[in-house]
C-alpha cells in the first residue's frame, strides 16, 4: 500500500537528471554539504585543539587566565588550517610578488614556486575526480563500489607497464594507449565483483574489499618481481616521456593535461548518465531494481554495466596519477583515493558536477594536510576523521538539520542497503 | 515414486550434473599435475602430531607422497564418476569431501621430504580464526535483528587501540579487554542511533564508521603511539591458560584446552549466543523482529528497543574481538592491524548461514586459510608469499558466490523499521 510520500519519492527517483541550473544554484541541494564541511572542519579544529600540548596546558589554568586558554586553542586552530590553506593554496602575498619579478627580472622562479600549492591542489584533485565519479555512478546504478581503491591501483600499474615497455612510439598512439590500458585493466578488476554481484548475489561490498586486498598483494608481488626497476626500492621503471601527460608550465609545477581530462570525463559522464537511455537504465535500476526487471530491463547486464563502467574509471583514476603526476609506480602509491571517493560521491550527491566541486575540496585538504603535518605537526589521519564525519553529516541530514535549525527541504536521501543479495 | 519430469527440466539438470561432474575431473587433474608431477616417487611427508610435551604423546604421522596423493585423486575421481551418473544431492558434502581432498593434498605436496607439526597449523587455525568469528557473532547478532553492520572493520581496530592504550597504561590487561569492549560497545551504540532513530542508510553507516575509525586509530597511533612506546603501546599479552585434564589429550588438547582467554571466550560464546539465540525468549523475540517486525510489533514486541539492545551487544562483542588484535595477540598496536577481517568475518556470518555454530566453523576455515599461508612461507614453498597471502581473500569471494549452497539472510534485513 503506497503512501502519499513513497510515491513522490519514487516520482523525484525516476524524473530525469537535474538541470543544470539548478544543480549549481538550488541552494537547497547544496546547502546540507557545504554545512556538513562546515561542521566536519569545525570538529576537525576541535580535534586539533585538544590534541596541542599547548592548548591543553592553557585550559588546565583556565580558571586563572580564561584569555589564555582562549588564545592558545585559537592559535592552534589558525596555526593547523593556516597551515592547510597556505599549504594547498599558497600565500596572496607570495603569489603577487613572484608575478611582479617575473615583470620585472625575467626570472620565474619565485612565481613558480608561490602557484605551486596551488597547482599541487589541482594535480592531487585529478585522481579524485575519477575516483569519485566512479563511486557516483555506482551508487547511481545501486551499487556500492569500495573497489576504487583496488581498481586505481591496477589501472596505475596496467598504465605504468605500457608506458615504460613500449619504447620508440610516438605520443599520439602510446599516451591513448597507456590510458586505456589503465581504464581497462580497471574495468576488469571491477567487473568481477560487479558479475558475481549480477550472477549470485553475492553483496558487492564486501566482495570489492576483498579485491581490493587482492590488488595490494597482486601489486606488492609485481612490484618486488616482474615489475620492479633496477635498484632497492620497489618502484616500476619510469614511463617514456611519449606516455606522459603534457605538463603545462616549467618544473617544478606538476599541473597537466590529466585535470582537463578529468574535467572532460565529468562532462561525458553526466551526460551519459541524464542525456541517454542507457543511463536512464543504470538509475532505474539503481532506484528500483524490481521495477526496472519488470519494464524489461536487465538487471544483470546492468549490474555489470555500471560496475565496469566504475572499475574503469577508477582505473582511470589510477591512469592519470601515473601518466600525469608521478610517472612511476611505488609500493603505498594510492594515498586512500578510493575511501575518500565514497566520501566525495557522497557529498556530490552522485551527481559528476557535485563530485567534481566535492573533489576540489577533497584535493585542497589533502594537498593542505602534507603541510599541516609538517608545519604544525598534526598528522594527515585528521582528514581521514573529517571526511568520516562528513560522510554521516552528508547521510543523516537530520544532524545538519537539527545543528543548524533548517526547516525540512526535499533531501533525495541515498538508499543503498538491500540485505546481502537475494 | 516417480513423477513424468518434463523433457527441459531433465535435460538442465543433467547438464548442471555433467558441468559439475567435469569440474571435479579438471580438479583431479589439476592435482596431478601439480602434485604428482612435481615430486618423486619415494618421498614421505612427516607430520608431528605433538605441540609441546604436556599431551600425551603420540608418533608422528608419516605419509608416503606420491601414493597417498593418488589416493586422494582417486576419491576425486570416484566422487566425479558418482555426480555424472547419479548426481549428489548434498553440494555441501560433496564440496567438502573434494575441499578436504585437495587441500590434504597440497598439504602433503608441500610437506615432502620435510616435517610439519599439523596440530601446531590446527592450533593457530583456532587462534586465528578467533577474530573473525568473534565479527562473525557481531554481524549475526545485529543481523538478526535486520540491522546490517559493516563497521565491524573500524570497531576493532578502535577497541584494538582502546585496549593497548589502557592496558599498557593501567599495567593491567583485564582493564584493556574492558575498555576495548566498552569502546566496541559505543561505537556500535553510535551506529544503532544513526541506524535506528535518523535512518540511515546502514552500508553509508558502517562505511562511515571504519574511515573513521582506521583514521582516528591511524591518528592517535602517529601522534601519540609511536612516540610514546612504552608508556602508551606496551601492554603485553594474556597468558596461555591451559585446562587441567583435557589439554591433555593428543590432537584436540593442545588445539582447543591451551589457549588464552579470548579465544576461550570465543568459544563460550559461540554456545552461548546459539543457547541464547534458538532456544530463549528473547532469541525468539530478536529473531522476530529480524524476520518480520511488524508482526513482532504487533504482539507488542519493543521493536527499536531489540534492535539497540542487538547492536550494542554486537559491539561489546566486536570489542572482544579487537581486544584479541593487541592484548590477546601481539601486545601493541599497528596501524591498519586488522586486515580485512572484519570483512572477512562478515563473509563467514554468510556462509555459516547467520547461526553461532556455522559462523564459527566457516571462520575455521577462513583460520585455516590464514594459517596455511604463513606456514606455507615457513615450508618454502614456490608459491610467491604475496599469493599466498591472498587465499584469505580469495576464498571469502569463493564463499560468497554461494557456489557451496545459499545462505538466506533474515527477511527484514538491512531495512529501517517505521512504526
């Protein structure tokens, strides 16, 4: 018996994809995440502020000196996210002044080296774009693919191997190439679980973690074996320069041609996912399996369909990491990309134009926290903690909500758990 | 009594039958190749079948290699034969006997020309297999209830930390294991309250608890752990406890009657949530509102009030099982210590079909499987360590397919409950 409510969900469920327009300015969308990160960092400077030896020493004279304790908590915050901000986004000051010498001397190296957090955020954001468009689009289709971290390592690895076995090609056959080694050895490690899920049941979650540990054992064989370069480190060779991402400006700034690719593949997946009928598919059976059964579709070649689809641009994620940024594969290469990108779909409300602003949030704090670390000595787990905070503030809005005081809106809750497979 | 079969129906099962029949033929092949091939005829494998001199000992078992592998081949062989012809209707046996048969084997091929304390790989099946049953019992109990928990990952290593933490710091282990029990216990509260009162969805839930769970623990390991050894990560372990008269006994004392305190506590209970679970009125209750809450709530059965009561329970129990991680096993924390198990467990709940008893003997096996890759490094053998370090995982995905029988979880699963 449908309620008046279960069915304006299912309405709001199988309406086509936001406009654009109101993807970017209905506010009421944007609202309960940007408030969650809000309320993440606010908890994240609380964590700081009991975790600074200083700041505790001064609230153990508070009833003596309140001003100090107040001032010490404060300095600990402004010197923890001064230290995120100038780390990922470096310093005006710095920026104007470079460009003046640059005017004045020719020499551009004070420029480069004050846009250089900068364009450390965007580099670190790339992979974080793949990675969390991969997870949209699984939640999207109903799926829920913790493989991205698995998938980007494979993908990283397929796209190292043909970037530094095949010598003498040119750029324009061996940089695709490399690529779609990465989407596709990607596609591969998602697709199995996405069969098995099709196939039997058997619930993805678990079944992509076990991937994932599979990929680390698989990884670190190849990397101690076949795959290793010359040398101590468990490394791979590095690429040939006709497989790399162009960079864009001069050493030492790591920006290149992967960010535009990662803007490029957000575009395409958006409108795949609103514009097609295959994605109209993939949602409906992300909304409604049994529905979508009943209108024809098949729920298994979907299955698979969006688990590959994920796979492949997780792998993607991987692809552009090594192609663009490193050039070579290490042992702990993935810094939990794939993690972070359940946070970020999340938070981008599986939608690619969410995912996209969630990553350049994700890539500013990640990029920032390497810094935090080292000028302020708190250690980078903190946006581990942020981010599990969000993904509940983001999941039970209520909490928002209830903090802030917002009355009810239309919040498209995600509904994900089905049981373990029937 | 035979029923007229329909044509298709006959022709699909003897094609399944066939399919399944064959499969074991490539199995028994594959042994031959693998083990036969690669060994010489008068090669023995030696297995000590004493850990330590308390039991009442007996000889050593030693089997002739290549012989004994045939022998195994050939029960393959013949279970094939007998599945073409006639078909076995019990997959689950069948999947065992060859299981049994093939793993024996590879034992033995692995084992020649050298010696291999069997009880001693039994025994740290068990403690190995502690950990994942003890997730194996959380996810159940909270499952059960229909409350799905994938958080048991985070949960443990909280409790993990929580227990060297407090252990190294009260120069106390009982205060660890409590304080991880308790952590476990309010970890799992936090889940319940998000699950139960604001709806969440449970996989976002549990997924949400483990980052932040393997960061906070990751956090507090980097920037007060490592730097603090002995005053913060050094709480050493329980003792092995070893039960009077029964660890006496050849084989099964030293496996079972000579272990510490959790995993005795493993044991206990596993008896006692399948005592408490089928045979109690409250078991009943919770496994009404599992299968039907509406139903249970109608006969006036608390249904929010079961589900907290479940979950929580199922934290304290999973903070057992992270108290194993650190004072029951290595006496100081790692980042990211847990592995996997927690999964790992969840996939043992499913296979033991969501009941005590086949969760904590599908975590013998996945023990078993854990066991069996560190011993294989200590044998030498050719297998890369990195592969082996797999077949955990592996036969988790193995497991999962359902491909040894289907597992039914309870019917209310995984759905928020409005009244």
């Amino acid at each position: 018996m449908t309620t008046t409510k279960e069915v304006k969900k299912a309405e709001a469920r199988t309406k086509s994809g936001p406009s654009l327009q109101k993807t970017l300015m209905g506010t009421e969308n944007a609202l309960i995440p940007v408030l969650a990160v809000i309320t993440g960092l606010i908890i994240g400077g609380i964590v700081i502020i009991i975790t600074n030896a200083d700041a505790i020493a001064a609230w153990g004279n508070f009833f003596k000196s309140p001003g100090e304790a107040l001032r010490a908590s404060w300095n600990a915050v402004t010197t923890g996210y001064g230290a995120l901000f100038s780390g990922s986004l470096g310093k005006p000051a710095d920026m104007i002044a470079g460009i003046q010498n640059y005017f004045a001397t020719g020499d551009s190296k004070a420029m480069l080296k004050a846009f250089y957090p900068f364009t450390e955020s965007l580099v670190t954001a790339t992979p974080y774009i793949f990675a969390g468009l991969a997870v949209a689009l699984g939640f999207r289709g109903g799926l829920f693919n913790i493989g991205a971290e698995g998938q980007f390592y494979i993908g990283a690895l397929a796209s190292a191997y043909v970037g530094y076995s095949i010598v003498g090609w040119p750029w324009f056959i061996h940089l695709p190439l490399a690529i779609l080694a990465g989407a596709a050895a990607g596609a591969v490690w998602g697709a199995i679980p996405g069969y098995l899920k099709a196939k039997t049941g058997a619930h993805e979650v678990v079944n992509t973690i076990m991937m994932n540990w599979i990929a680390f054992r698989f990884s670190d064989w190849l990397l101690s074996g076949p795959m290793k370069s010359s040398g101590f480190r468990p490394v791979t060779p590095t690429i040939e320069a006709t497989a790399e991402l162009p960079r864009f400006f001069p050493d030492p700034l790591r920006f290149n041609w992967g960010f535009p690719l990662a803007l490029a593949v957000a575009a395409l997946v958006y409108w795949f996912l609103f514009k097609t009928t295959l994605g109209f598919e993939i949602r409906a059976v992300g909304s409604n399996p049994d529905a979508a059964k009943y209108s024809g579709m098949s729920v298994v070649r979907n299955i698979v369909l969006v688990m590959t689809l994920s796979g492949a641009l997780a792998g993607l994620a991987g692809s552009a990491q090594v192609l663009g940024t490193d050039h070579w594969v290490g042992q702990g290469f993935s810094a939990g990309y794939g993690f972070d990108s359940i946070a970020l779909a999340l938070l981008g409300k599986s939608n690619p134009i969410g995912v996209v602003l969630a990553a350049l949030l994700f890539g500013v704090l990640r990029s920032g926290a390497t810094s935090m670390q080292s000028l302020a000595g708190i250690p980078i787990h903190i946006i581990s903690i942020i981010q599990g905070l969000v993904i509940i503030f983001v999941a039970a809005p209520v909490i928002i909500r209830t903090i802030y005081r917002i009355r009810i809106g239309s919040a498209d809750e995600t509904v994900l758990t089905r049981g373990w497979g029937k | 009594m035979t029923t007229q079969a329909l044509p298709q129906t006959t022709t699909i099962a003897n094609r399944q039958r066939l399919t399944a029949g064959i499969v074991l033929l490539v199995i028994a092949l594959l042994m031959f190749l693998l083990f036969i091939r690669d060994s010489e005829p008068g090669q023995q494998a030696t297995f000590g079948m004493n850990l330590n001199a308390d039991t009442i000992q007996i000889p050593d078992l030693v089997l002739p290699v290549q012989p004994t592998i045939y022998i195994f081949i050939l029960v393959i062989m013949f279970t094939a034969g007998w599945q073409i012809a006639r078909g076995i209707r019990s997959i689950g046996v069948m999947a065992g006997v060859v299981s049994f048969a093939f793993v024996a084997s590879f034992l033995i091929w692995a084992t020649k020309d050298h010696s291999f304390n069997l009880v001693g790989m039994l025994s740290s099946s068990l403690v190995r297999a502690t950990p994942i049953a003890l997730a194996a019992l959380c996810g159940l109990i909270s499952e059960r209830a229909a409350v799905v928990n994938i958080g048991i990952e985070g949960i443990m290593l909280l409790a993990a930390e929580a227990a060297v933490v407090a252990g190294t710091m009260s120069h106390s282990l009982w205060v660890g294991l409590i304080a991880a029990v308790l952590t476990g216990g309010l970890v799992a509260a936090i889940h319940a309250f998000l699950v139960i009162r604001f709806k969440v969805d449970q996989t976002v839930s549990g997924v949400a608890i483990n980052i932040f769970g393997t960061g906070a623990t990751s956090f507090i390991s980097s920037r007060y752990l490592e730097k603090n050894i002995d005053a913060l990560n050094n709480s050493g372990t329980f003792q092995i406890i070893p039960i009077p008269l029964l660890s006496k006994i050849p084989v099964i004392g030293p496996v079972f009657f000579q272990n510490n305190i959790v995993v005795y506590l493993m044991i206990i209970l596993v008896i006692v949530m399948h005592i408490v679970l089928f045979y109690t009125p409250w078991g009943l209750r919770t496994r009404a509102v599992g299968e039907h809450p509406k139903a249970a709530d109608t006969l006036g059965i608390n249904v929010y009030f079961t589900r907290y009561v479940n979950v929580i329970i199922g934290g304290l129990i999973a903070g057992l099982g992270g108290a194993y991680f650190t004072v029951g096993s290595v006496g100081r924390f790692d980042q990211d210590m847990t592995a996997g198990k927690g999964f790992i467990g969840l996939a043992a709940m499913i296979f033991g079909n969501w009941n005590p008893i086949g969760a904590f003997a599908s975590s013998l096996i996945f023990g078993f499987a854990d066991s069996l890759q560190v011993k294989m490094q200590i044998l030498g053998v050719n297998i890369p360590s990195e592969f082996l370090q797999m077949a955990p995982y592996i036969v988790t995905m193995i497991v999962l397919t359902g491909l040894v029988g289907r597992a039914t979880p309870p019917a209310a699963d995984g759905q928020p409950y409005e009244k």
